[in-house]
C-alpha cells in the first residue's frame, strides 16, 4: 500500500450502534446466502481499514463482512469526556454490533487491543438475549498479560502531543518487523498520526485487557503471533492459545505486531481454515 493512497478500501458511514454512540461501520453482504458474517476488531490506535488486505481478496465475496472504528479511532465521534472510553461502554459497543449485523454463523477476527474488547464480549454474550453463536475466533497480535506500557504515557496529554515524534519512533520499532516495506510503514504511521492523543490515554487508563478467569470459548480459535513483535510477544500468545484451548497457534515469519498487514497471506489462510468446518 502506497503513501499516495488516498481512499480507504474498509470504510463505512456512521451509525448509531448506541444511543450517542456514533461510529464508523462498513458492512459488506456476501454473494453466499449460506456464507459466514466476519466481524474485524482492530486495535489501539488503529482503524478499520487494517483490514483491507483481507477484505479485497475474492475468496472472502462470500461472505458477510463487518467492520468498524472504535470510539475515538478513524472516523467514529472522538468524545473529549474519559469516560465515554471506559471498558465496559466499548464492549457494550462492540456487543450492540453483534447483535445487529450476526448471521446464522459468525466468525470473530481481532488485533491487539481489539482482542481484549472481543473476549471480553464473548464473556459476557451468554448472558445477552438472544445471543448469537460464534463458529470461530481467530486471535491476531495478542497476550494472555496485559501489555509494558511506557511510563511516558502517564504524562498530560498536551504534554504527549509535544513528544509524538519520540513515542511513534518506538513504537514502529516494536511493532514492525526490520523488513517491513518501507512505504507500508509510512502510511500506517501517517494515519496514526491522526489520531488525538486524549483518546489513547483514556483507553489505557481504563482498559481491563483479557479478563483473568478467561477459559475455552466453546468455538474453534487460532492465535497468531509475529515473530518480531516486541508490543505483544510470541510467548504470551502462546499462554493465551493454551488458556483458551486454541486449536492452531503459529508464529508468523516476517511479520511483527502488524500481521494482517506484513503477513494477509498468511492470516487469511489461517480465517479460511476456521471457515472451512463448522463449529460443533
């Protein structure tokens, strides 16, 4: 993907997924009246159009796919207030989502953060009304403990703004493999710098990440680590695929934390697979 690109190729009008609740949804039906429903949860700092490797490949017109920007991310409302960011309000969002847009089969694909939000929603759904069955769950960039955060991000928010520069440097170092196309690199970092600094902080400063008493989800689940991330390390992936009784887990070559964008082949592989047989 070049730095001149300027159209999103995952991008959706905003919807009220809740009352007050404005966010940026793309749903695209599939061609396949017996296809799937796909829902793509990306991460921190991230948006939906992450996904649009996958989304543009022809062995997925099948199905129906769903994605969207978090509160705060891409083009979704970024509300000043802290506590329109809180835990509970994003799974409740990505719940509403859910609800609103499940078929008769559902597979959950997550990245990062966006991992923590669905397993806490998967928590919680046999609790909701009429909740829908999830066939597969597919784990990208993920851990079982939370996430090093940098002391650096304690600091005020205006403060954060100044040294943005120092904080994207590490970043790119830790969540991208050495090889990585330079010009992928660029525009995901200059679509990063989009996003306001507030949000993030608020994100960090209430999020939960996966809830402790996590188990085996009662749908097939891969996880999938870079062997180069330094934000979410293969050995925490490797505690969470066991925790969760995963079926695959693999460590991606050439890739770091940003698999479905250093490595689509790979990850769609590993989505066609969970497709290919349903859940019993």
């Amino acid at each position: 993907m070049a730095e001149t690109d300027p159209h999103p190729i995952v991008h959706g009008p905003r919807l009220e997924v809740r009352p007050g609740r404005l966010l940026s949804l793309a749903h695209r039906p599939g061609s396949d009246p017996r296809g799937y429903t796909l829902f793509f949860a990306h991460g921190g700092g991230g948006n939906q159009d992450q996904w649009r490797e996958l989304w543009r490949d022809p062995r997925l017109s099948g199905h129906n796919l769903v994605a969207w920007d978090l509160l705060g991310h891409g083009t979704s409302d970024r509300p000043r207030q802290a506590a329109a960011y809180a835990w509970d309000e994003l799974v409740a969002d990505q719940l509403a989502i859910l609800r609103r847009f499940a078929g008769e089969r559902n597979v959950l694909v997550a990245h990062s953060f966006g991992t923590a939000l669905t397993l806490s929603a998967l928590q919680r759904l046999p609790t909701e009304p009429a909740r829908p069955a999830i066939d597969g769950v597919l784990l990208l960039g993920t851990q079982l403990q939370v996430p090093l955060r940098s002391d650096l991000l304690r600091l005020p928010a205006w403060v954060l703004e100044l040294i943005r520069p120092l904080l994207a440097k590490g970043f790119r170092q830790a969540a991208w493999h050495p090889a990585s196309d330079p010009e992928l690199v660029a525009y995901e970092d200059a679509l990063t710098r989009r996003n306001a600094l507030h949000v993030f902080k608020a994100l960090l400063n209430q999020g939960r990440w996966i809830p402790e008493d996590i188990g085996p989800l009662g749908a097939r689940v891969r996880v999938l680590a870079g062997e180069a991330d330094r934000v979410t390390p293969a050995e925490g992936a490797w505690a969470l695929a066991e925790r969760l009784q995963g079926e695959h887990f693999e460590v991606l070559s050439g890739a770091g934390h940003q698999l479905m964008l250093e490595r689509p082949d790979a990850v769609l592989e590993h989505l066609l697979a969970l497709l290919s047989e349903r859940s019993g």
